[in-house]
C-alpha cells in the first residue's frame, strides 16, 4: 500500500454514534483542492477506519476486509487524480463492490476561483504538474473525473464551506438522524443590478417591497440596521410574504431531503442588495433556523456601492 495513509480511530477518545442507517464503506473523490482530506477526517471522528490514497486495484480487497472485519464496521479512503491513469477504473470497481457491501460514493468539487484560490493559498502544485497553469490542470481534471461524477451519491460544492463548516456538514450527513441535518440551507441577499447568483436554487424577488433607498436617513445603511428593518417590517405586505414564504419553505424542504439535495441556496433579491433582500434573507434564516434547519445566511452585494 504504497503511498496510502491509514488512521485507525483512536481508543481513547469516544466517538460519537455512527447512525445505523451510514454506508459500511465510503469513497471520497473529486476535485484537486476541493477538501477531500477534510472530509476524510471528518469520517475518521465519527469512527471510520480511514485510508488516504489507497491504490486502486487494492479497492476490491480493502472493501471485501471491510465487510467480513469483526471489529471494522465503518470505512472511509480517498481515491484521486494521483493515481493517473488507473482512476479510469473507478467506475467499474464501484458498480461491482456496491452490489457486495453498502456503498456511497462521495464527489467533491469547487468553483475554480476558489480552487485557484486554495492552490495559491498553500503554495501547493496541482497534482497534474506545474507545465500548465492551475486553471488547465482544473478544466483537465474536470474532464476527467466527469464519468465518476456522474455515479456519486452526494456531490458536495464546498465553495461556501469553511473547513469546520464541511467536517460539521459531513458528521451531520452521516450520523445525524433526525431529517432537518441532512441538508445545509444557505440563505442569501443580492442585487439585480449585479445579476442572479449562478448558484441559486430557488429565487424571490422582494422589488414589489417599499424601497429604503429613496429615503435619505436609510439611503447609505443596510437592511441589518434596526431602524432600517423596522421601516421595511412596517408594511403589511412585508410580514405576510415572510410567513408565506417561510412556510413554503418549511414544506418543500423535507421534499428536497428525500430527493437526496444536501445542500440548498435560496436567494432574495431587490434592486441594489442592500435593504430589502438582507432584512428578508435575515429574517427567512432565522425562520428555518427556528423550524430546526441548518442554516447560514450571506450577503453577495452588501459592500458594493449603493
């Protein structure tokens, strides 16, 4: 095993339940960049017998140990780009370990400014060598992994995610029984003038809503802002459109939960970004939060220029 990394769980520490329901065996691909290790990791708190950079061929036998371990119940390995040419194999592989041991095949991937953006940050080459720039090595690797994408369980985006943000999301993926843990809800505000997030999975637009900026005291402070978020509160329209739209919420997640969605982007927009879609966008997180959702608000045009 050459080159692979093992970690065993350690004794010592207790872990916390594994749900009953998790894969016996999770393989972890993807994109350069795109936090593999972290989710590793993750998986290796929960109690998973985890190994970093298994040779392909050795896939087979390492699932076959892992179903008949007497102590081994849960296993984890990350598979990649590093193993050249021989990753083509994946595919194959999976399809026949999954019909002899419960299997889910994890995907991870990332905008490619944000991979550019890690890569600069650690200083680190791109596993396809330094003759071409970050961006080609990416587009390359995107071509190549495409059949293995298209067979993964879960693909995560983790643009969004800080590190402690994905390994809080995986330990709720995999051990979180209740159903509300099982998809990560961002909510956040925009404005048209600065085009519909391209990321965005469902898209109100709160224009219709009275506009702050026209009046000089609230033209240069934001939705945040007390005085602000009570003028725009006022309106009676305000209020019903939160609850109507809350509640659609409430019902069509559960939906999205069991069609397999992980994560959702919902996104409110009004003219600049700055009033209407941030008091809103704060005020439908901290609904969903209070139905028991995991959530996370953001503002895209907050500090551009009113």
């Amino acid at each position: 095993m050459a080159g692979a990394r093992v970690s065993r769980p350690a004794r010592r520490q207790k872990r916390p339940p594994v749900a009953k329901s998790t894969p016996a065996l999770v393989i972890i691909t993807g994109l350069s960049g795109s936090g593999k290790g972290s989710v590793l990791r993750a998986l290796e708190d929960l109690g998973y017998y985890s190994v970093d950079n298994l040779p392909i061929g050795l896939i087979p036998k390492f699932a076959e140990l892992t179903r008949d371990s007497a102590t081994i119940h849960h296993a984890a390995l990350v598979v990649d780009i590093r193993e050249g040419e021989s990753l083509r194999k994946l595919p194959v592989i999976y399809r026949a370990i999954r019909r002899s041991i419960a299997t889910t095949l994890v995907f991870l991937e990332a905008d490619e400014d944000t991979i550019v953006r890690r890569f600069s940050e650690t200083r680190r080459p791109h596993p396809l060598g330094t003759n071409q720039s970050i961006r080609r090595s990416i587009h390359a690797e995107r071509r190549l992994l495409a059949p293995i994408r298209a067979l993964a369980d879960l693909t995560i985006n983790t643009s969004k995610f800080t590190v402690h943000e994905l390994r809080d999301f995986i330990r709720e993926k995999f051990q979180g029984d209740r159903e509300e843990s099982k998809i990560l809800v961002y909510v956040t505000s925009f404005g048209y003038r600065h085009g519909v997030p391209a990321d965005s999975d469902l898209v109100f637009d709160v224009r219709f809503l009275p506009n702050p900026n026209y009046i000089p005291k609230f033209k240069h402070l934001t939705g945040r802002h007390p005085a602000v978020a009570r003028y725009i509160r006022s309106f009676p329209q305000t209020t019903e459109f939160v609850d109507r739209i809350s509640e659609l919420l409430v019902y069509l997640l559960p939906h999205y939960i069991r069609e397999g969605k992980s994560y959702l982007t919902i996104a409110f927009g009004c003219t600049g970004g700055h009033h209407r879609s941030v008091m809103i966008a704060d005020q439908i997180r901290k609904n969903l939060a209070g139905a028991g959702f995991k959530t996370k608000v953001t503002h895209r045009d907050l500090a551009k220029p009113v």
